[in-house]
C-alpha cells in the first residue's frame, strides 16, 4: 500500500493470492473495509487467486460492477517491466563509457536482474509469473547466476511441492561450457536477464529444448530461443513503461570500458577526474635530450617510408640524428665503455632505419681507438640461415656487437638474437641502440631482460623515447577522413591540408592547422625545455613529441602523483584538465596537447566543471582569433568536428553561438565553424 499513499487512487485494485485461500481474503476484505482505506476511491476492487501450477483466474469482486477485462499476461509483463524500470534494473554507463559484457560484447547500458528483486512482494509477484515454467515434474534448475535464487525459491514455495529440486548455478558465461547440462526434460534453465538472446541460443545446443530456458528479463529484438518471462521492450499500447531499443551501430571509439566479471560484479561509473600537466610531470628526456634536438628535423609525424607501408605517427629520420653532436659525443663514450677490444663482429639489421650506418659508425669508432682490425660487419640476413648457408661462426664467447635503428618494442633486436643462438650460441652480445621509442618504461624493462639473458649479455641505448606511436596517428587519420567525405565543398586552403595528409612525406613543420594569419610556432621560454635552447628554431614536430613524452609519462610512470596520473580503465576516468589550454597558450603547446591526448582524456561530457572551462577557453579564442591568443582556434574546430574533443552540450551551445556572431574568422575557419551541427 505504500505506494499509493502518496499517490493518486487508482482506477482498479486486483488482489491476487493462493487459491485455497482467496474466499477467506474475500470475507477478511468485507468485514473490514478500513484495511481499503488506502485505495477508496478505486472504481473497482478485485480478488484474483492463483493455482499451485500458476494459474491466474478472477475470483471475487469487492467493488464495481463490471470491473475492467484482466488480462493476467498483460499485466504481468507491464508489473515485471515496472519493478524493473523502477527499481533501477537499467544501468547506464554515461557518455564517456561503456561496458563490456561478459560475453565480451561492448554497451551502454546492461540489464541487471538483482536490482530489480530488492523488495519481498515483488520477489513473490515475480515468483508468480516464473510458476508455470516449474512444473511439478521438473528436478533441476539451473541459474545463470545466484541473485536470481530468491525468485526461484519464492516461486517453489508458492508451489507447495514436497519434493524440492536442485538448484544449481553456471555462473553466466565463466563456467557455460564447463556446466553439466543435461537434455532430459526434468531440468531448466534460467537466465535473469538479456539484450541481445545470445546466451539463450547458445545454451540451446547444450540442453536440446528451447522450452527448457527461461529468460526472466529480456529486451532482445528476437524472443525466439526459449520462453521469456517479460518482454521489457517498449510498446506505445501494450509495455509504455517499457525499454526503448537500442541506439544501432554505437561508436564505443574514445569512451572508456568498464568490464563486467562474473555473475555479480558491475563496476559502477564514477565521476571524471581532471589531471593537469605540469613541469612536475615533465620526464628528463624533454630537457636534456629533446630540446637539443630543436630545429634538426630528426621528427616527423605521419611518416610512410613507401606507400605500401602504415604511417608512423612518430618518425625519427635517423639519418638527421647521425649527424647531431650529442649522437658522435655518446658514440665515442659507449664504444669506449663496453666494446671489448676483442669484438669478433659487428651485427646489424637489414631494412631497419639507421641500423647499417650505425654499425659502420661503431667499427669506424673503434678502429679510430686502434682496435678490432679484423671486425667483420655482418648483416641479420647473413646469419639467421635465409639465405642457405652460414658465414664462418666467431671464437667461443666472442663478443659480437649487435647495432640496431630506431628501436620500438625491439622485435629486430630480438630477431638477431635468436639467429646468434644458432650462429654464436656462446659469444657475449652487446646489443647498443641510438633512441628506443617503447611505449611505456615497463615494455623497456622487459625489452633488456629478454635480449641480456643470461645476466652477461648488455644492452644499451642513448636515451628512451616513452611514447605509443600506434595511437598517436589517430586525429590526423580522422582529419584526413573528414576532410575526403567533404571534398567536393572544401575551400582551397583545406584542399591543400588534405594532400599533406596524404602525402607520405611526413609532417615536419605542418602537423596543425593553421591560425586566421600564420602557421602555429613556438614561441620563448618553453616550460619544458631549458631556458637556454632556442625555442624558436624549434619545428612543429619537435614540439609535439616533447608534450606526447608528457602525457605519455602521465599516463604511465608509476612515480607521478597519484593526482596528476592519467589513468583510464573500467574503474577510473581521467580528463586533461580544460585549465591545461589556459595554462600554455602557445597555440602549437595547445595543438600539440589536442594530438597528443586520446579521445577519451579530451571527452568532457560527464565533467559539468572541466567541460565549462574548456567551452570558455574556446569562446575566448574565437573572440581573440585576430591575437596570438586565438591562434589555435583551427585546430579546435577540427578536434570538434572529428569527435576528438566533447563537450557538455550546453557549453557547445556557446561555442556555436560565439561562431555565429564573429565575422574575422578566414575561409577555413568559416568553412569548418559551418560544418558544426546546430
């Protein structure tokens, strides 16, 4: 009754009970109509009774004469799908996440079955409609998950069998295949909840009948595989409480998983985090390895050394790097420190970048100190048997250097070891690589435990690059696509942005978009770099990699505070703090956090606070655009339009209307202010 107690009366009252028991309730009802007191003013006023089997039929009617048609399949779907509904069996992941099911398959939202059986009148109702599926010949019943067991129980007692059968759980998809299902028609099976009938078809080919399942809660567009308790889907007439369908083809790039374990576990969405970059934050290699390399055009992004290959979002030009000072001064110190005079050969890989010119570097070195006059230079072709034979193997435990390029995860490295397993099995190797480019410190570690086991092995590198070249790709991939499906309408000056997208050149000094007057360029005293280097010889590119060593360190150095890291997982989303573009605004500082940054760290839409700032600082840049303030705003539009930055829609709302009202913005800029949806 308590939930009519604030309530408008309703139309019709059914009261439902046992059927040996429904002409007591009915005298009980008459004697004292005090007990109706809460629903007085309801036209009609029933008793229904229910067998032990699960029938519903109408019994006695206390008030009205002709009381509305009862449909006990109707209503029992409208009450199951209200329990649920209300009671909060929908979860939703918010717009900067998703789940992942257990059936591996990503969402939006999961149905949760033990949300909904939290109140013991509602159990038994549900105990109810689940009656008729629990015949009296049925001796197992198998539960996908044990929060479902109270229904089973409220339903058995309603029954009233003596003989109780099995309850067994299979906990969902964890132990499905493992389970002991059996195709004799004494067993069921429940399922406390669907959206798709996927575990439904699948335990079809492990119990035979499809009579045999019951799926409790289900809003699947297909009910065919076995029977449904309530059809949650929504329906103007028949359900209007109801599930409406799910949105088709949800892009789940950029939004956060949270992974469902288990048959109880859901790791409930918190509330984002922002993390501001800071020089706190700022790994070493940005000062003392990177800013010396200013203006050297050792990096380019969106490089492909043939049209056949992938761009590499992150290009190190070897060739450039050879040729620094920094590189010939740590030459001389690693060829000095840990070349054996005694070095039997120089090993170096075919097709990797810099690798040959390396080793020849190194023999050229040592022989400069009068050693290793008979050093062969050998290549990884010529010692791991592809080509038939094997040249002469070197003394036992000879050291062998190995030279390799710009080395990533080291999978090349890795290649000549295992051939020097075959060819010197018991020389000493001395792996040296100019600039490893890992993606976190961890994949590092691992790299040097693998190639100097045993302990006697070493390897040695100039200095570590940290950053995910993989991922870093990503916006000038969905700017290219973006600007290909328009065109036809592109304005000239996003024409020619398009073809150095495509090109396969690389982007030296041209990886943003540029400003109303100029291209973005780096302007005195760069916070992460030494107050000594020349800040504005530096190219676009050098930029870019120093603030993607940034983020990167945020994301994955275990020694930054805890409330600078960026950690994104099913428990955790964190932001770049919107005060990160106020902070640094140098615009190719800003473009180069936009890049640097993955979608979800720039996905505001569940940060109300982070979201009001970074539409202000946007708006500001509009209005500025004429000013160095207002350089970036091109790259905003674009981070904009690609998805790649989100915000709130009531601060996109300003945004637009600030780009509705400003008259100085260039041909390109107009163009893409335009494109942004109303």
């Amino acid at each position: 009754m308590e939930n009519t107690a604030s309530a408008l009366s309703p139309e019709s009252v059914y009261f439902i009970c046992e059927q040996a028991y429904s002409e007591k309730l009915f005298e009980y009802f008459s004697k004292d109509n005090d007990v109706l007191l809460p629903v007085s003013h309801a036209r009609d006023i029933v008793v229904l009774s229910y067998s032990t089997e699960g029938e519903v039929t109408h019994g006695n009617t206390l008030r009205g004469g002709n009381p509305l048609q009862f449909e006990w399949p109707v209503v029992s779907r409208q009450g199951l799908t209200q329990l649920f509904v209300s009671r909060g069996g929908l979860v939703n992941s918010g717009p900067t996440s998703h789940f992942v099911k257990p059936s591996k398959k990503p969402d939006r939202r999961f149905l949760r079955a033990s949300s909904a059986l939290s109140e013991g009148a509602e159990i038994f109702f549900a105990g109810l409609c689940l009656l008729p599926h629990l015949k009296k010949e049925v001796r197992t019943i198998h539960l996908d998950t044990s929060s479902i067991a109270s229904v089973v129980m409220a339903s058995l007692l309603m029954s009233r069998r003596e003989d109780l059968p099995k309850i067994r759980t299979f906990h969902s998809y964890e132990k499905l295949k493992q389970h002991n299902f059996s195709k004799d028609e004494t067993e069921v099976v429940l399922i406390s909840a669907s959206q798709s009938g996927q575990m439904a078809a699948q335990l079809a080919e492990l119990v035979g009948r499809r009579s045999q399942i019951v799926t409790i809660f289900s809003s699947s567009p297909s009910l065919a595989t076995g029977e449904t308790l309530c059809d949650l889907k929504f329906d103007g007439i028949m359900n209007p409480a109801g599930i409406p369908a799910r949105k088709i083809n949800d892009n789940f790039e950029g939004s956060r998983p949270i992974n469902l374990v288990g048959e109880h576990f859901l790791s409930e969405p918190e509330a984002p985090r922002a993390a501001l970059p800071g020089v706190l934050q700022n790994p070493s290699i940005n000062r003392s390895f990177i800013s010396r390399l200013a203006g050297r055009q050792v990096f380019s992004c969106n490089f492909k050394k043939n049209r056949y290959m992938p761009s590499k979002s992150v290009w190190i030009d070897a060739g450039q790097f050879l040729k620094t000072e920094n590189y010939k001064e740590w030459l001389e110190l690693i060829c000095l420190r840990e070349i054996p005079a005694a070095v039997a050969a120089i090993v170096y890989i075919d097709g990797s970048d810099g690798s040959e010119a390396f080793a020849k570097d190194i023999v050229d070195e040592i022989k400069r100190h009068g050693v290793a006059s008979n050093c062969r230079l050998i290549s990884l072709t010529e010692i791991d048997g592809s080509q038939g034979s094997l040249p002469t193997s070197p003394p036992d435990k000879a050291p062998i250097v190995i030279a390799g390029g710009i080395t990533g995860h080291g999978d090349d490295l890795l290649s000549v070891s295992r051939a020097l397993r075959d060819w010197a099995p018991s020389s000493h190797r001395v792996f040296l690589t100019p600039i490893c480019v890992p993606s976190s410190l961890a994949a590092l570690k691992v790299l040097d435990q693998n190639l100097c086991q045993p302990r006697s092995h070493v390897f040695k590198y100039m200095d570590a690059i940290v950053i995910d070249r993989q991922k870093l790709s990503g916006s000038w991939e969905r700017e290219r696509q973006f600007l290909s499906d328009r065109y036809d309408e592109l304005p000239s000056d996003l024409r020619d942005r398009l073809n150095v997208l495509n090109s396969s050149k690389g982007m030296i000094n041209n990886l943003f978009l540029s400003g109303k007057k100029s291209q973005l360029s780096l302007r005195k005293n760069f916070a992460f770099w030494p107050s000594d280097v020349d800040c504005q010889a530096a190219l676009q590119a050098d930029v870019f990699v120093a603030i993607s060593c940034l983020i990167q360190n945020m994301r994955t150095n275990a020694d930054v505070a805890s409330d600078r890291r960026i950690v994104n997982n099913s428990n955790t989303h964190t932001v770049i703090a919107a005060g990160a573009f106020a902070r640094f605004n140098d615009g190719v500082i800003q473009a180069s956090i936009l890049r640097a940054a993955e979608p979800v760290e720039l996905n505001y839409t569940d940060a109300p606070d982070e979201s009001r700032v970074m539409g202000g600082v946007i708006v500001d840049m509009i209005k500025l655009v004429d000013r160095q303030q207002g350089e970036a705003v091109t790259e905003f539009l674009m981070a904009i339009l690609t998805g790649w930055i989100q915000l709130r829609e009531q601060d996109m709302a300003l945004v637009r209307a600030e780009l509705d009202k400003n008259v100085n913005l260039n041909e390109a800029q107009s163009w893409l202010a335009r494109c942004i949806p109303s």
